[in-house]
C-alpha cells in the first residue's frame, strides 16, 4: 500500500494516535499493522496476506468530528507468492536499491512532527548482486529524550542503554566489526566515542538479510524521529 497522500489527525504530543482518529490494517491471521495518523505522505506499507485466495486485508479508517484537513489516496498492489517485488515475511516496509532514505512514520508532519508511539516493526532492504554489508547514515535522529547516555558521555547504543525507543541495526558497529550491537537510541546514531557521542556517525552491519527495526512506546516528551540514509556496500 502506497500512501500517494495520507493526511489524518496529527499524534498527541507523546506520539501516540488519537482512539478515534486513524488508519489500521489487518489481515485474517490476526496481525494487526501498527495505527498510523499525522501526516504519512510518500510513505508505505506492506502486509502479508497468505496464499489462499480467500484471504484478504481489511483497511479500517477511524475517524470522528468534521475535520477539512484529512485526506487520503492509497495506490493497492498485490504481489505474487515468492516474487522479488515483495519483502520476505515480517517486514512492514521494503525498499530496493543500492542506496535509499528510510524516515519514521509521521516524520513530514509539519504541525506536529513527534515520532508515533506503539510501534513495533521492520524497514526490509533487499539485498543488491554484488553488495555484502550496509551502512546507515543519520541525517537526522532523534529517538527516545528521556534516556541520560548523551547526558553521561555514555554511548547510546546496546541493550542496557536503549530500554524505551530505539532503531534496531543487527550486529552494527562503526566497521561492521566486533563488538557489535543491535539497539541505538538517544539523539544521535553513533558508535564514536567522546567528543564523538553526541553527533551521528555510519553505522554499517553484515547481518543478512538487511533490516532496520524500529521499537517505540508511549513517549513522555516530545521526539522527532528518524531520517536515516542507506548504502550498501560491495562485497
């Protein structure tokens, strides 16, 4: 599902969207894609219905009050069970090419900008002939304000340090070697270390296939988001 335009009632300032004022996606096996609202222009999402012809996905808009500023127009393409056009299974968003962009839902929202709460899913990469690593760049990043690891010189980075909102890069490091780490969070995407913790550096991994995940809950301050930038890189 392409949103060629998907203009609903912007999140609460914790990021969270409104009980009757947004956009879900559901499939007959139960799964639920996260609620999206704010504004989700040029973004995208794919969802795996299954093979029995049967089956089909059920978009559900919730909306309430008269509002003149909601408006949408969704592209629909089915993909045929296997085909490269499609992602493997688990992957709500899947992007193809050596390089390409990959923002957090809402991050275009000029009003209310705040990265969305409850989210829980993976940006899929398709792996290019030829090409063995990735490297992610953050052009802008801004994930999780209350955690202290820029406030202590500490790295945001790791399991004991990204405990609320984070981006999940697999086995990532500055070299793509050890050590690696699978969670980065805080206002910077870095694996520096002082005075280098604080501004985003390239983070590549060699863990097939190339996914970036992204995990949030209920903020309680004001977050942006993401605006990360990807290569991939020749074997």
């Amino acid at each position: 599902m392409d949103f060629v335009q998907l203009v609903l009632t912007s999140p609460n300032e914790n990021g969270i969207c409104d009980d009757t004022d947004f956009l879900e996606v559901s499939t007959p096996s139960g799964y639920i894609a996260p609620r999206l609202c704010g504004k989700n222009t040029d973004q995208h999402i794919y969802i795996d219905i299954g093979p029995v012809p049967t089956d089909n996905t059920v978009v559900t808009f919730t909306l309430t009050g008269i509002q003149q500023n909601r408006y949408w127009e969704i592209l629909v393409s089915q993909y045929s069970c296997g085909s490269r056009l499609a992602p493997h299974s688990g992957c709500l968003q899947y992007f193809t090419g050596v390089s390409g962009r990959i923002e957090s839902y809402n991050y275009q929202n000029p009003d209310a900008p705040f990265l969305l709460g409850k989210m829980d899913y993976s940006a899929c990469i398709r792996q290019e002939k030829g090409y063995c690593s990735i490297t992610y760049t953050a052009l802008d990043f801004k994930m999780d304000k209350v955690n202290t690891c820029t406030k202590n010189n500490s790295l945001c980075r790791g399991q004991f340090s990204c405990l609320l909102d984070y981006v999940i890069i697999p086995r990532g490091s500055a070299t793509g070697l050890e050590p690696t780490f699978d969670r980065w969070c805080g206002s910077a995407l870095t694996d520096g270390f002082a005075p280098n913790y604080a501004r985003s550096l390239p983070i590549t991994t060699t863990s097939l296939p190339f996914t970036l995940g992204v995990h949030t809950t209920i903020h309680i301050t004001r977050t942006h988001g993401f605006n990360i930038q990807y290569k991939q890189n020749t074997c």
